[in-house]
C-alpha cells in the first residue's frame, strides 16, 4: 500500500533507521567493567526481556568447597519476574543469597525467590545479593568459565557463562 500522506514519511523513515541500528533482543551494551586481564563478561537475554550483564566470580583455592557468583539481572519486559533458583555444574547446590546486617554483624541469608520488576533490576555483588555455589566440583580458576542456568517464573530458564577473575569487584554500568 502506497504512502500517500507525505507527512507521515518521514517519521517513518526514521522509525526504521532507529530499528536498524537497535540491537537484537538477545544483545546488551556491556554493562560491567572487569579487569585488565580478563575480558568483559557477556550479556545473556531472552525473549521475555530479561538480561543478564557482568556474571562474574572469584577465583577458588585448590580445597575450597563454596564460591560466591555475581551478576545484574536487568528486566527489560513489560512484566515482573520471578527469579526462582539456579543450577551450575561446578557446584552440587547454587542458592540465592542476601546479607543483612544484624547488630553490627554481617549474615547471610538464603532468599527463595527475587522479584524483578519490569524496567528495574537486581545486582547481585560482594558484600551484598550473590549466588553461592555449594560443594564445588574442581576450583574456580582465574580465566576460566562456567555455564549457570536461572530459573525464572516467568522466562523460564537462562544460561549465563560466569567469568573467573581475580579482583572483579566494582562494576561501572554503561548504557
């Protein structure tokens, strides 16, 4: 069908413009700045809107049996969300946790699940939210990666490829 209202052109001239330069869905600007050595963490999304940016954990010595994974879960869909759980293979258990500050003393606590509104999100970092993998299968390794699945209400499930790197602890987010 023929444009015949010359008005209308160029605004959609230029809605297509903007959607050629847009990312895909599946894509997000790196939103964490990691250390020299290593390379930035990638960006995981899904259809329901939900990326994951900067997923990140330190390095474990050879006996250490639990590690602490980090990572902002950002909801860019029009509807909240339910973080569920998770699963790695390099640990027997990954939980959810949530540190509080009780009298002066820092406490970790499980969280059963985490609601992400819909254009917020929920950063998960040293000293505060994290993920905490249990009875670990091998040592995380300074340069190595390991693959974690989320499990959404719901997006379902969504695997992130976790970076091990030393001294990753301050995350600018850019955008």
């Amino acid at each position: 069908m023929p444009i015949t209202d010359f008005r209308i052109a160029p605004t959609l001239l230029l809605a297509l413009g903007l959607l050629g330069c847009s990312k895909p869905a599946t894509e997000s600007p790196t939103a964490g700045t990691a250390p020299a050595e290593a390379p930035a963490p990638m960006a995981h999304g899904d259809s329901a809107g939900l990326v994951v940016d900067a997923a990140w954990a330190r390095p474990t010595s050879p006996i250490a049996t639990v590690a602490a994974a980090y990572m902002t879960i950002s909801n860019h869909g029009m509807a909240t969300d339910k973080l569920l759980g998770a699963s790695s293979p390099v640990a027997a258990e990954v939980q959810l946790h949530g540190s509080t500050d009780d009298n002066g003393v820092m406490r970790m606590r499980p969280i059963d699940a985490l609601e992400i509104a819909p254009h917020g999100s929920a950063t998960m970092d040293p000293g505060g939210m994290h993920f905490m993998l249990i009875q670990l299968t091998a040592p995380l390794v300074a340069g190595s990666r390991f693959p974690m699945t989320l499990k959404f209400e719901q997006a379902g499930e969504v695997t992130v490829d976790v970076i091990v790197q030393d001294g990753a602890g301050a995350h600018a987010h850019s955008g």
